[in-house]
C-alpha cells in the first residue's frame, strides 16, 4: 500500500504566520487614526483600517479550515491504520484467502466476506460492501459453489434484518424468494453468455424497496384465503323488486304510508305550574274578606304575567282585593277589570282565565288536573248545563277522556251557560282524513253541536256563537289550550276553517 503524505505541519505553519501578519498589522496600525476613531465615532473608517479587518477576518477563516483539515487527515490514518490490521488478521485465519488475487486489498476483505466471491470479482471493479449479518441460533450459513453458473435458488445469501426491526415474516420470505430468483436468472444468462459475474448480496431492506419500487401505484394487496368456513352473510346480486307483489299500504282501502301514534300525555299542570298551599289559604281568605272571586283575583295576576306557584303577597292580594271592589267587581266583572288596566284585551284575557278557574277549582290548581280528574268527571255527568250523548257518557264514566277534553266541556259550560256534546270517542270513525288516525280514538278531542241553546249549524259567521267560543278557546292558558279548534272561521293560531265541519266545532288535543 503506499503510504500516505500528511500535510498537517505545512498546515500549521501557514496558520502560525497569518496570524502574525494579523498581528503585526493590529500593532503598526497608527495610534493617531485609532485615538481620531474613538473620539468621533460618526465618522467613516479609513480604507486601511477596513483592509486590515477584512484581512484579519480572512485569516482566521483560513486558519480554521486549515486546522479542520488536518484534524480530519489524522482521523482519516487512524482508521485506515485500524482496518490494515483487521485485514491482516483475517487472512492470517483463513488459509483459503491467503491465496487470493493481490488486486484485493485489505479493505475489501473484511472479516465476514466470503473468499469465493472475492475470486469471482473482475480485476478493477470495486466489490460491493455487504450489509451486516446476525447469525441465526441453529440454521448454518449456506455455502455459495465457486461456480456461478451451478449455484442454487435456495442457498443465496439473505441477510437477516438488524435488531429492533419487526417484519411479517411471510412478505419477507417472499420478497427475498422473488429478489434471489431474478438474481440467479441473471446469472445464468451471463453463464450461457461466457462471462463471469459477481453474485450480489441481497438483504432484506433491498428486496423490500425493489418490491415496492415494482409494485404499481394504487395496486391492492390480495386478500388473505379463507379457511374453508361458511360466508355468514351471502352476497346476492339478484335484482330484486316488488313488481306484481301486493303492497297493503297502497292497495288497501283507508291505509297510507304515514302512521300517527298517540300516547298518554302527561299532566298539563306540572308542579311548577301549580299553586302552593299557602297562598291558596291567603286568597281564600282575602277573596272571602272583601266579597270578591278568588277566580277573578287569581285571574288578573296571571294576566299580569305573574306565572309563579305564588304570584302575590298578602298585602298584595289585599290590595288587589280593595281596587276591584271600587272599580264594582260585585256588579260587573269585565268593567272593572277594564277600568283597573284601561286595555280590553286585557279584560277578556282576565275573564277567560277566571272562567277556567271556576270550571277546574282551587283544589285542581293545587294538586294538579290529573288528581281532580275524577272528581271534575263527576261534576261534568252531573252538570244539568252539559248535554252528552249515550256512548260519549259511557266514555267519561270509563275514563276513556283525556283531562283536557274534560277541562274543555266544563269551561264552555262555564262560558256560554250550556254546551252540547256530538262526539267525543265512541261513534267516531277511525280516520280524520286518508293516512290520518283521529285524535277522538285516543279521547283526545270533542264536537261541539251547539252552545248557549243555539246551534252551530247556521251560527258560523261573525259575530256569532261560533265565533264567540273560539276567541273563548283561544284565550286559555298554554297548559290547556288545543292544538286543533276547527270550525268554517279561522281567527288565527290552532284555529282553522274546514269545509265538512259546518255543524260542529272540533276541538283537538
């Protein structure tokens, strides 16, 4: 090997006077210039002055670069020192190197490389370096024939992968199968050709990035066979369509797509909504002190906006009591609600509420319209002012009713002296309109035939009964107020006119 010429005196040399000629400048630089610079520092540097920066500057760049270049020559001969002796080393234990050619030298022969491919090698070509073995525990290292041409598929040379590296072991033998394959095909060819070639080391990360590499963009991987089990879920690609089958929803008379569901509905008055135990016995009390209706003082506040389960105070309610029997609530209950706030909504408004007072109790805003229930059945088959058919008495007996329903008669009673009753579940058919279950199968709704003695058939027009019972309807509070007041009139809100309800009114929950 010849011998390497080291450069790093003649580096330090050259370093060494630079840095005196830097020196030598800083010192020869005149005093006066300096002293000039440090008293007027606006002033610009002197052209010499920035020569010699700029030399100064230069020469440590050179020297550094000076120094790294020699540190890396000494680094470079220790390590080419440390691989000459490795080399020796080697073939001074294996005999079968020792006769290998002289174009080898120390640093293609390491310690694991086999000597016949080193033989094979052509004169002048560099071998190629092989990736790092780790010896398997119990399979021996294969032996590669000092022939290419009669060497085996199953005995190449697979390096294992390094240590912390985890791969399926399936794709790996794969792609090693395929990568060792194309390896010995093309050894063959350069066999038949007359030419030697050099067998290439193949490890595992090579074939994996040639099979990537070859695989085409976009290609899915096959999926895994199964083991012979029954599909749990048959794919059928059978058109299927119901052409010429029965469909009961569209053949059959009074069916529809649309089904409407009904269920209990729970208490209307919740227990927010109700009154509580004292103010009721504080009311009772003023209400009986000043001969004035508990219902039309309970009235104004709610239409006050007073929404609470006690919306007044004692004194207040004594107050309260005190303006009404000024304004001559004894004599006429509307006029003086309507001289105690000046605004006629507000008087109907207090009027309908202290209706519905009246018609549920003091105990049922206490206790809740499902507890009185009940008891305001009885009242209302008792009331001489409701009329009721047969089968909508049997109803109300059965609890067949909603309480609403319940609440609804006895407030028209209360406001129009009497109400007939047509229809409440029995007798009514079971579809309001194709598609559409009545809300009377569910006793959710009731028919009124006629109001005050007067019938509704030919009094539909403004002004008239009709109109008059479902301003009265619309203005009950939000508890108890129907969702469906149908009649030949639309005043807005639930209420809407329909052309077959010209002898009744239906009132729907």
């Amino acid at each position: 090997m010849p011998q390497r010429t080291y450069r790093f005196p003649s580096l330090i040399t050259r370093f060494l006077l630079l840095s005196l000629a830097a020196v030598a400048l800083a010192v020869l630089r005149p005093a006066t210039q300096a002293s000039s610079r440090a008293r007027e520092t606006g002033r610009r540097r002197s052209g010499v002055r920035r020569v010699a920066v700029s030399l100064t500057f230069a020469t440590l760049f050179f020297a550094g670069a000076s120094l790294s270049a020699g540190a890396g020559d000494v680094v470079a001969g220790f390590v080419e020192q440390q691989s000459e002796q490795a080399a020796v080393e080697a073939t001074a234990g294996d005999p079968d190197c020792a006769s290998a050619p002289s174009s080898a030298t120390g640093e293609e022969l390491t310690a694991g490389t086999d000597c016949a491919a080193a033989d094979a090698a052509p004169e002048g070509a560099e071998a190629p370096v092989p990736a790092p073995e780790v010896a398997a525990p119990e399979a021996p290292a294969p032996e590669v024939p000092a022939d290419p041409a009669a060497a085996d598929p199953t005995t190449a040379d697979v390096t294992a992968p390094a240590e912390g590296v985890e791969a399926d072991p399936a794709v790996a033998v794969q792609l090693v199968e395929q990568n060792d394959t194309d390896e010995v095909a093309a050894v063959r060819a350069a066999g038949a050709q007359g030419r030697k070639t050099a067998p290439t080391t193949t490890n595992l990360r090579n074939a994996v990035h040639g099979h990537a590499r070859s695989a085409k963009p976009g290609r899915v991987a096959p999926r895994a066979k199964d083991d012979g089990a029954p599909a749990v879920i048959k794919q059928s690609t059978r058109r299927r369509t119901l052409a010429g089958k029965h469909d009961p929803e569209v053949d059959e008379p009074n069916t529809a797509a649309t089904i409407w569901l009904q269920r209990a509905m729970p208490d209307p008055t919740p227990p927010s909504k109700r009154l509580t135990n004292r103010f009721a016995h504080k009311l009772t009390y003023e209400s009986h002190r000043h001969h004035v209706d508990w219902a039309l003082m309970l009235g104004v506040l709610r239409a006050r906006g007073y929404r609470g389960s006690a919306p007044a105070t004692k004194a207040g309610l004594d107050r309260l009591a005190r303006n009404l029997v000024r304004l001559g609530a004894r004599r006429n209950e509307w006029s003086a609600v309507l001289a105690l706030e000046g605004r006629t909504a507000f008087a109907d408004r207090t009027i309908a509420l202290a209706r519905y007072h009246r018609a549920v109790g003091l105990r049922a805003l206490v206790r809740g319209l499902e507890w009185a229930k009940p008891m305001l059945v009885k009242r209302t088959l008792r009331d001489k002012r409701v009329s009721v058919y047969g089968g909508g008495r049997s109803d109300l007996f059965n609890d067949r009713i909603d309480v609403r329903v319940v609440v609804m008669i006895r407030y028209l009673a209360e406001a129009h002296d009497q109400v007939t009753v047509s229809c409440l579940k029995s007798g009514h058919r079971l579809f309001a309109r194709p598609g559409v279950v009545s809300a009377h199968v569910y006793g959710l709704a009731v028919d009124i035939a006629a109001l005050g003695g007067q019938s509704i058939i030919g009094h539909q027009q403004p002004g008239s009964v009709t109109e008059k019972a479902v301003r009265n309807i619309l203005l009950l509070p939000a508890e108890v107020r129907p969702v469906q007041v149908i009649s030949l009139l639309g005043l807005g809100g639930p209420s809407f006119p329909l052309a077959n309800h010209d002898d009744h009114i239906h009132v729907g929950f």
